[in-house]
C-alpha cells in the first residue's frame, strides 16, 4: 500500500451552511482523579491551557458551525455545569444522556434531533431545501495546528456529501502506540484525484484493527495505518440510513421512541458507533489528519500536548522545580 499524504483541501470555504457540530462530551475522566471528578470531569478542566478543554473545543469548532447548530452530547449530572461553562451556547442543544449507551447511540439521536430541525422525514426524505450534515469531535483532544485541523475536517464534510459516505480521519501516527485503534486505508476513491479535491488522499477503509500490541502497532505505523481519531464527517441522513439497515442495536428504540429522548436510552442497546456502523457499513471512507493531535486521556499525555521549561518539565499552577526534568506537575 502506498504512503498516504496528509495534504487537506485547502480550497474549503470558511464554514458551510448546513453543517452542523457534534461534540461528544460525556464521561467522568476516571484516570485523571482526583483532580477529574463526576461532578466536573475533565473535560471541564483547564488541563491544556488556561480555559476548559470543552470550551476549547467549542472555540476551534465554531468556524465549522455556529452555536446555534453545535449539539454537546453528555450525562445528565453535567448539563447544567456545561450551560454555565457555555451560557452563549442553546440550553437545548445540550443533551444529556440519562445512561451511558455507548457512542452510537449518542450519535444516533444526535442525527434524529439535526433531522428534525432540518426537516428529514422519517425515511430519509428531505422535507425542506436542507440536507444538513454533521461532523463529530470529542471534548478533551489536544490540536496544535488549529488551522490545518478546520480545512481537514471542511475537507471531510464536502467529500461525505460527494460521495454520500461516512467519512472519518485518521492521524498520520507519530508512533506505534498501542493504545489506538487502527484504519487499514485502502483503494483510493477516484473522484479525488480531480476537481476541488485534487491532491486530497481519500481511500475506502479496509479494515479497523482495536489497539494492537505494541510490535503488531510498530508494524502498522510501518505499513502506513492511520490512528483510529474519533473525528467523523457524513451527511445526517446518510448515517440515518446505514443504522436503519446495519444497527439492530439502536434502530429499534429510534422507532419506538418517537422524541422521548428518556424513552430512546431506556430501549437503546449499548454498542460503540465503530462496532454499530462502521466496521459493518461499505460506504466508509478515511482520510488523512495531520495536525497534532493528541487524545489527552492521561496524565502522561499532558507530557506531550503542554509547553515544557528548559529541563523538559510540563508544569502548570504555582510550582517550583529543583533538580527535576521530564515531570507533569499539575
């Protein structure tokens, strides 16, 4: 398999009319207790910088799409804390699960309640003039290029409506870590060897590999897999659609439950988007990210993602350092 190119479509417009943002936000971020705790989790933390990661996130999303279309989907025990954290952002448009039924589930009504706002019959029929799309994020991830991260997810946005696929992006790795899943990329999808997207590396996905061992992941990285991001890009009724016919686990309580969002998680099936959809579905494609991203799940990762003093300590509050390098001190 050739090298893939993390080259983005730099030729994306600023933001699109009908996108809408998605950012998943639940969790109680266990691994960074004590500081981390249920009633403010870590993604309301300023463990980066000098605001909450969700806040971060929710500023570098809003050129893909305002407040009014950004949907923050957590538990129940934090809606209020994330509307106070966001107060510009609609009370509305923070859904709070009442149980943790994995992320498709969570996506799924993300769907239904875009769907509903944009006028998609139950058939996937668009009732009105617009066909929204959604691009999903997580809340705690680290991006050091802010600009290339926007093209690249513009990127995806206008290659899922081309191609009406599910579309996700895959890090470039900056080393085997067995700690990722794994995109196999595979044939290249010819519509992006031409026109706006000229130079862009989309591929059909072979296969997902879920965190690997460390040699089987070195050999990866090798062989030019991608990190399995989380970042995904589609059009609403296009992921409505392959849950209606591959997700067994959701699709029943998206039936019964009408817009009773208690109703919904009450009948819904746990099952993560990846094992739901994705690895089931032929309509999926990756493209290439690169642009320093970093899954901040653990205090080592603050190592890599925070600015370090000249003995490679990555500090953050008052603290005073002697005769220490390579330290996260928090």
């Amino acid at each position: 398999m050739s090298e893939v190119s993390s080259t983005p479509n730099t030729s994306a417009p600023v933001k699109e009319d009908n996108a809408w943002s998605v950012v998943l936000a639940g969790g109680v971020g266990s691994r960074f207790w004590p500081v981390s705790t249920p009633e403010r989790p870590k993604q309301l933390l300023p463990l980066i910088g000098n605001v909450p990661m969700l806040e971060d996130t929710l500023n570098r999303m809003s050129t893909i799409a305002p407040l009014e279309r950004t949907l923050v989907l957590t538990n129940a025990g934090l809606r209020d804390a994330i509307c106070e954290m966001a107060p510009e952002l609609p009370r509305e448009n923070v859904i709070a699960e009442p149980r943790p039924a994995g992320t498709c589930a969570a996506l799924a009504w993300a769907a239904h309640v875009i769907a509903q706002r944009s006028g998609i019959s139950r058939d996937g029929t668009v009732v009105d003039v617009v066909d929204p799309t959604m691009v999903c994020v997580h809340a705690d991830w680290a991006i050091g290029d802010v600009g290339t991260y926007r093209k690249t997810l513009l990127a995806a946005l206008q290659l899922a409506e081309r191609e009406e696929s599910l579309v996700t992006v895959g890090i470039v790795p900056s080393r085997p870590d067995p700690g990722f899943g794994y995109i196999e990329p595979g044939d290249r999808v010819r519509s992006s060897l031409h026109g706006s997207d000229e130079g862009l590396d989309a591929r059909r996905v072979a296969r997902f590999v879920e965190k690997p061992s460390r040699e089987l992941a070195a050999e990866m990285v090798s062989a030019g897999y991608l990190w399995n991001s989380g970042i995904f890009a589609w059009r609403v009724r296009d992921l409505l659609a392959e849950i209606r016919t591959l997700t067994p686990e959701v699709q029943p309580a998206l039936d019964c439950a009408g817009d009773d969002l208690e109703r919904f998680f009450a009948e819904v099936k746990p099952v993560s988007i990846d094992v739901g959809v994705l690895e089931r579905s032929k309509r999926v494609l990756v493209i290439p990210g690169e642009f320093g991203w970093d899954d901040v799940g653990t205090w080592a990762a603050l190592h890599r993602v925070r600015e370090h003093d000249t003995l490679g300590n990555a500090m953050s509050g008052r603290t005073h350092v002697l005769n220490s390098t390579g330290n996260v001190v928090h």
